[in-house]
C-alpha cells in the first residue's frame, strides 16, 4: 500500500524494536516509555528528532528540550548525554569532534540510517500515543457534559 501523501515510506521491519514485549499486566512496552519513577520517558525520541532536525551537541539539544518544557524545570545535561550515549552505542547517532577552534571542544551529533528508522519507529508510538489522547479527551468531554451542576 502507497504511503499517504506526507508521509514517509517506513519498512515494516523497522517497527520491531520499539515494541519489546509487554508487561505484568499484558500492557505492550514501548523502549523509553517504560516507568521511570512516575514518570514516562520522553528524551530519546525527542532527542533522536533534534539530531535528525539539525544535528547538535548535548548542550544545545538541553537547550532545546528546556524551550519545550520537556522536564519540570531544567532538563539535566546528564540526562542528555547518557541519552546520546546509548544512541551511540547501539548505532543510531555518530559523533565527531566539533571542528570549531572557539570555545571548549564538543561532539557533535549526526544520525545514522538506524537513527532514522528508530524516529520512523518513535513517529509511529507518537501517533499511537496522540491517538489514546484523543480518545481520552473525548471520554472526558463526555463525563463533564453528562455530570449535573
């Protein structure tokens, strides 16, 4: 089947490892929306589409996630970095050393074609995820308009 118009032509294959499995209530497991504390994780896929958008090194992508309000408050440059770390080590950005002669030297940060399936992967659990939210809101609207006073 033909890709709408806009849309990317994705391998079916390249859904595979973002769906690992399912919980102890039979809930399916996305990779980076596993509980973290009561939190879900939202930097991978948000950092995968900043490197994809317009490359980056760590500081300039917490910058970025700050703008968005990812975190409540400032989003740890820790976080961002163990982030592109793991990217990098299981082959979905690369770096090299920042060629720039002013200021402290950086990695700068490019994806790989793994990288790009991955996004492809993410765009897929983000509109899955706008979905539910729909779904919710609409369930929501309901209640409110059916609730007396």
């Amino acid at each position: 089947m033909a890709p709408d118009e806009g849309e990317l032509e994705v391998p079916e294959a390249a859904f595979g490892p973002i769906a690992s499995g399912r919980d102890d209530s039979g809930q399916p497991v996305h990779r980076g929306w596993a509980p973290v504390g009561g939190r879900r994780r939202w930097m991978e896929p948000f950092v995968l589409a900043m490197v994809g958008a317009t490359g980056g090194h760590g500081y300039a992508l917490q910058s970025q996630l700050d703008e968005l309000g990812l975190a409540n408050g400032a989003v740890d440059v820790g976080q961002v970095y163990r982030t592109l770390r793991d990217l990098e080590e299981a082959g979905q950005v690369v770096s090299t050393w920042s060629s720039d002669r002013v200021g402290p030297q950086r990695r700068d940060y490019v994806l790989t074609d793994s990288g790009f399936a991955a996004l492809h992967e993410w765009a897929a659990v983000m509109r899955e995820r706008t979905r539910l939210i729909a779904e919710f809101d609409e369930l929501h609207r309901l209640v409110h308009l059916e609730r007396p006073g």
